[in-house]
C-alpha cells in the first residue's frame, strides 16, 4: 500500500449497491425527481432568507444610555450617587447638629425649672424670678387657678406663656414656641419645658423655663451657608476625576473599536491592541484576537477549499468539454464509457462538496439507534468484490446513535482508500468496549509516516506517492469521514502499526440518543 490519500475511490458504489458503471445512467433517469426536492428546499431556504429577521431580546437596551456614551452616563451617575451622597450627608448633619442643640438649651431649661419649683415648695417664690444675665431666657410661675405667682422680667406682666403641662406619670414636658418677648416685639425660637411644683399652701402650679433656640438656628444656617457653595465646587471635581479617569479606561476600548471597523475580509491580519493593564479590557482585547484568529483561519481554509475545489474541478471539466468539441466535430470518435467516468467524477465531486458544506453547516439528518456490526456487515455485502478481499469480524451487537447513511459512507470511504493502497488482506473489525464502540479498518500497505497521519484527513491532500498511482481521487474521502464522525461525537484517526491503520470510536447508543435527540435534516 502506498500512503494513503484523502480520496474516495472514483468507482465507489452508492448506498443503494449500485456499481458506479450502471450507477451514472439510473442516476440520469432520475436526475428530474431529484432536482425537485433540491428546488423545493432552496425555495423554501429562499423564503426564510426574505422574513425580516425578529429582533433578539439580547439586543435590547432596557436602560438606553444618555447621549449614546458610556463615558457621559458614567460621569452623571457619579455626579448624581455624589450629590445624592452630599445631599443626604448634610441633612443628616443639619439633624444631629439641631437636635444635639435642642436637648442642650432643653436640658438647661429643665434644671432652671427644678430649681424654681424646689424655691416654690419651700415658700420662698418671689415674683421676679431672676435669669443668668446675657441669656435669652424666661421663667414662669402659673398657679392652677391661671394666676401668674412669679415671672422673669420678661415676662412680667404677660398672661401665661404656655399651657400644656407634664403628662400623667412624667415630672415634665417639653415644647419648642416662637415667643416675642420684651423689648422685642419680634417672635424668637424658645425650647420651652413645663414642670410640675407645689406652692407654699400647698396648691399646684406649673413652672415654665425656656432657653432661646437662635443659636441652634445660627449654627444651622452657617452649616447651609458654608456647604452649598462648596457641593458644587465638589460636583465639579468629581466630574471632572469620573470623566477624566473614564476616558481613560474607555481609551483602549476605542482603539479597539476604530481598528475593528477597519478590518476587512481583505485584512484579516490585524489585530487589535492588548493595553498593558490586566483588566477586563485586556481580557476583552485577547479574546477579540482570538476570535480574529478563528476568523483568520476560517476564511483561508475557505478560501483553500474553494481555490482546491476549482481546482479539481478543472480537470474534469476540461475532458468533458474536449469530448464534446469531438463529438460535435467527429461523432463517430466519440467513446461513451470514457464520457460517463468523466461525468461521474464530476459528479461525485459535487456531491463531496456538497456534504461537507452541510456538515459545515451543522445540519444533522435524522439519527437512529444501530447495530454498527449490521451496518458493517450489510455495507461490506453489497460493495462490489475490489481488488483485494475484504475480511469481516463484527460478530456482537454494537449500539450506536446515528446516521445509518452517514456511517456506512464512512465505512466506504475507509474501505476505498483501503482497497487503493492494500497488498493482499483488507480486514473490518467492530468492538463493543467500555470507553465507545471501535470500528478499525487494517490493510497489509506500508502504512501512513507519521509526520502525515494528521495531514491525510485535511481537504484536497494526496500524499505524493498517491498522485503518482492514483490520478482519479479528489482529496475528499478521509476529510469526510472525519467530519462525520466527529459530527457524531466520535473520532477517526491513522493508529501505528505496520500496515493502514484507521480507528473510528464512536459513543454508545445510550450516552448519544438520549441527549442528542433526532434532529431533522
């Protein structure tokens, strides 16, 4: 056996057991049934090609963002989180601070009044209650009765300045009152404390004491006046750091953006620039070149494929247009079988691409549970005999989940390129192990090097011993015995030995069927 190559044998029969030599003329019986599933499903594939295209929720933006820049919405939420953060700070200040000041004057207002009441039960209350000198302040003795029994100089001679009273079971009660005292006609913030006491024959009466709250209301609105003009300087600031420093992250991100946009089918060689930092945007800027990568590589296999693909074509098409120039001019010279092998290989060319483009594609025709040792037994059957004899060990049940059709064009492509470089002895064997089920075709060649049992399975690859023995393959065969089976979650690979070796695992029929499902074509 020369090495192998990545064709399939030319005379290669269908599935259906047909020799290729009566297979061309039935195939051009039934070329019309089979054009018209073709057309039904390129007009229907037509069809959902001119449905405008649904949005994906993926898509959709739930919160546009303002002015269309991250860089704007960034800094105006951090404006807005400062300025809501300041807002609630000074209020919370302006608070503590207000209410820290009422329970102050409330507290020197309820020692004033103890004392008062401590002098009224004693009986030595006189009418003019004396308070600290510099201090807005006022004192008020009222008898149960409405009486006035002692007051400040304040309030000297005013009716009672209040008339809440303790509630049951508290020794005080406490109010804050505007009250215009004299000399100043003007009301002025109090914190006013009402406290219970005993005149000296023993009636009741209730001692008022207020301190002024103007302090507390100065120290407010020093509070407001010395931060309001420092909030917006602050916003500001804070502005200016958010937009500076967004710039900044989001200035690598551009870059990306501008040397994407111009990338080019043509240009598939740039990449975009990885910032020296190891943050999201490095990683995002590493994973664009990856994928520029993939891209890359796609797009030259294509293109190799495609290059291959006229290549191949060339050839083919060349014979059948010289076969035609000498039947148009020379009739009686034209050699029909010559003609019809021509036209095979073209056509066998094209259903080659064709396959692989749906295997390109990912669709998966319908898939099955199968006895793989029937499928090999039933597939070696119905080949014709070859140039060397095909033994058959595949004796035990082997379930497996997939595609008979595909599985046994596996089988034919293996046996092909078997039966093109095998000596004597070609042999099939299937076993059921633990880690899959093994199908392995041997043949007696001197095998693949070693350095190629990779290369073989690559479209369009004849090795050079092969070109020279073997002008009909097209490079294809192993190619798409590889697709398929990793198509069917398998592998197919060349294992050493001393003769062709290739080994096809494919999963057990319980770990596949159950998770894959039938998948229409």
């Amino acid at each position: 056996m020369s090495p192998p190559d990545g064709s399939a044998d030319q005379a290669r029969p269908d599935p259906e057991g047909r020799p290729a030599q009566h297979r061309g003329s039935a195939d051009a019986l039934h070329t019309e049934q089979r054009n018209q599933p073709v057309q039904k499903h390129r007009t229907e594939e037509h069809a959902r090609h001119e449905q405008p295209e649904r949005p994906r929720a993926s898509r959709r933006r739930v919160f546009p963002l303002p002015f269309g820049s991250v860089r704007v919405a960034t800094t105006l939420g951090a404006v807005a989180v400062v300025a809501v953060a300041l807002l609630a700070a000074c209020a919370g200040l302006l608070g503590v601070i207000h209410q820290g000041l009422v329970n102050s004057a409330e507290r020197t207002a309820l020692a004033r009044a103890d004392a008062v009441a401590r002098v009224s039960g004693s009986g030595r209350l006189v009418d003019r209650l004396a308070v600290p000198d510099g201090e807005d302040s006022l004192l008020q003795v009222v008898a149960d009765d409405g009486r006035i029994l002692a007051a400040s100089e304040n309030l000297a001679g005013r009716a009672p300045v209040a008339s809440f009273e303790p509630a049951a079971g508290h020794s005080s009660a406490a109010r804050s009152l505007d009250l215009a005292l004299r000399p100043d006609p003007h009301p002025h913030p109090y914190r006013l404390v009402a406290v219970r006491a005993k005149t000296a024959n023993g009636s009741g009466a209730t001692v008022y004491a207020g301190t002024s709250l103007e302090t507390a209301r100065y120290t407010q609105r020093l509070i407001v006046t010395s931060m309001i003009p420092g909030i917006p300087l602050l916003l500001l600031l804070v502005a200016a750091v958010t937009w500076r420093s967004t710039g900044r992250a989001l200035r690598p991100v551009e870059a990306i953006r501008a040397e994407v946009a111009e990338i080019t089918e043509r240009d598939l060689g740039r990449r975009v620039p990885v910032p020296a930092s190891r943050d999201e945007v490095a990683r995002l800027s590493q994973t664009m070149n990856a994928t520029l990568d993939r891209l890359e590589e796609s797009m030259d296999r294509q293109r190799r494929f495609v290059a291959d693909a006229s290549h191949e074509l060339r050839n083919p098409i060349a014979a059948l247009r010289a076969h035609v120039e000498v039947a148009i001019a020379h009739p009686q010279l034209l050699h029909g079988p010559e003609l019809l092998d021509d036209v095979i290989r073209v056509q066998q060319l094209a259903d080659d691409l064709l396959l692989l483009a749906r295997l390109d594609a990912g669709q998966s025709p319908e898939r099955t549970n199968l006895d793989l040792c029937d499928l090999v037994r039933t597939t070696t059957a119905r080949r014709p005999r070859g140039r060397v004899p095909v033994t058959v060990d595949a004796s035990g049940p082997a379930p497996v989940y997939g595609n008979r059709g595909q599985l046994a064009r596996v089988l034919d492509n293996l046996l092909d390129n078997a039966q093109r470089h095998a000596r004597r002895t070609i042999t099939v064997t299937v076993t059921d192990g633990a880690r899959g089920v093994v199908l392995e075709v041997l043949d007696d060649g001197p095998g693949v090097p070693e350095k190629d049992r990779e290369r073989v399975f690559t479209r369009f690859t004849r090795l050079d011993a092969s070109r020279s023995r073997d002008a009909g393959g097209t490079g294809l065969g192993l190619a798409i015995a590889r697709d398929i089976a990793e198509n069917h979650g398998g592998q197919l690979a060349v294992a050493a030995g001393p003769g062709g070796h290739f080994t096809l695992r494919l999963p057990h029929a319980a770990t596949t069927g159950t998770s894959s499902g039938a998948a229409g074509a």
